[in-house]
C-alpha cells in the first residue's frame, strides 16, 4: 500500500511541479504525514525529485523561445549559492525546526497566493 501512496505522491508533485506551482508543497508533506519519513530525507527526496524536472522544464522553455538568456548568471550564481549556504544549514537544524519553517512557507505561499487571487478579482470586476 505504501508504494501507491508514494507513487501517486510522485505524480501530484510532477504534475504540479510541471505547472510551476512546486512539486514539494505536496511531495514533502505526504512523505511527512502519511509516510513518516525524516524531515531532512522528504526535503532531500524533494532536491532529487526537483533536479530532472527543472532540466527538462528548461530544456522545453528555451526550445519554445521562453528563455532569455541575457543576465542569467545574475541569477543563476546567487541561486545556487544559496542553494548551497541553505541546504548545509538544514542539515544541521532540528527536524520539528526544519518542519515548523517549512510550515510556514507553506503558509506564506498560501496567503501569497490568496492575494493575488483577491487581486485578480478585483481586476475582473473593474473590467
């Protein structure tokens, strides 16, 4: 039974992940909570899971002409240094610390995306 709930885990977290929503608000909480696995593996299965699927999300935006390319090192050296800085530091946090600040990503992503719907609407309904 375990190894369905990991596979339709596995293709919630594609598919979203596919969209661009984040395949992890998914993926982490589903190893978490209904699997028991470790904080640090679920965020670590995430990293691995996210790699192939960034690859091939970039491979198809520059094939579609989506990419720009001009000032992309700007981006690309600070993400992955703190990519780095980051990942280190939650190897060393206490699990119900990493779950808790995870927690509240969730949340802010949450409110972040219920603004921005509320400001949709308003925009609707201005129309």
């Amino acid at each position: 039974m375990a190894f369905i709930i990991y596979l339709v885990a596995g293709v919630l977290a594609g598919l979203l992940g596919g969209m661009g929503m984040g395949g992890g608000t998914v993926l982490i909480p589903v190893l978490t909570i209904f699997l028991g696995v470790s904080q640090h593996v679920a965020q670590a299965t995430n990293v691995i899971a996210f790699l192939p699927m960034a690859a091939f999300a970039l491979a198809e935006h520059k094939k579609k002409g989506y990419l720009r390319t001009d000032g992309l090192w700007w981006v690309i050296v600070p993400a992955l240094a703190s990519a780095v800085v980051f990942s280190i530091a939650a190897a060393f946090l206490d699990a119900s610390l990493l779950r808790r600040l995870f927690g509240a990503f969730l949340i802010a992503l949450a409110i972040k995306g219920i603004l921005s719907l509320a400001e949709e609407i308003k925009k609707n309904k201005r129309r």
